[in-house]
C-alpha cells in the first residue's frame, strides 16, 4: 500500500510512502516510485538511496570544522547510478560534475543516468532486463 504527500522542496513533487514486509520505503516522487515498482516487476536488482562522499570532511586551518559534501543517488543498478529527475534542483550541476570528478574518472565502470520520464525510465530498464536474458 501506498500514499501520496506533498514535497514542497521539489518542483510537482509528491512523496510516495510504500510498506513492504514491515519496511517503510519513502520515495521523493511518483517518478522515483514507478522506476522502483518497474525495476522490481523486471526483478532488476536496485539499491536505493545509495550515498557517495565527494568530499571528505576536513578542519581549515583557522580550526573551523567543514563537513563532508556528500550526494545521495536515487537507485544504483550494478555499476550504474541512476537519478529520477523531473525537474533538477540548482545544486544539482554542481554535485553531479563533482560526482564525475571523484567517481567516473577514465576506466572507472561507473555510468551515471538522469531519467526525466516514464519513457525514459522504461527505456533504461527494459533494455537493462533484456541485456540480463541475454548473458
């Protein structure tokens, strides 16, 4: 079962609270739901809400303690970090080209995806689901 509410911190974005096995999974918007609810029906494994420190938390030398910058991805798909985004807030670009900086370097098997749509999210999935039949 699951319901909607408003997120005032997201442009059109309702949050979406499921309950499975005595979990409570809460997703940032519908958008996000359906990809889970289409990567589960394909039985594609996902994690959820995996988080990356792009920064390290260090002391300046005025002894000020600056903390850590860190970006939470919507879904990691095997080596894939996949973001559901109608609408990219302004930190967005930033944390997505320090994300690139620190993790997807020359030889690094990291892929990074912006999903904006259903269209888009059936795409990814579909063609990751069949790839999975063929190995």
């Amino acid at each position: 079962m699951y319901r909607f509410s408003g997120n005032r911190k997201i442009r059109n974005a309702n949050k979406v609270v499921v309950h499975e096995g005595g979990e409570r999974i809460v997703f940032d918007s519908k958008l996000e739901y359906y990809f889970y609810n289409t990567a589960k029906m394909l039985n594609i494994e996902i994690e959820l809400k995996p988080k990356f420190v792009l920064q390290e938390a260090f002391t300046d030398n005025q002894g000020n303690n600056i903390r850590a910058i860190t970006y939470t991805a919507d879904f990691r798909v095997g080596d894939d970090i996949i973001d559901v985004k109608g609408y990219p807030n302004d930190v967005f670009p930033l944390k997505r080209k320090l994300f690139a900086y620190k993790y997807m370097r020359e030889g690094s098997p990291i892929r990074f995806f912006v999903l904006k749509n259903k269209k888009e999210i059936n795409k990814y999935l579909y063609e990751r689901a069949n790839n999975k039949n063929d190995q």
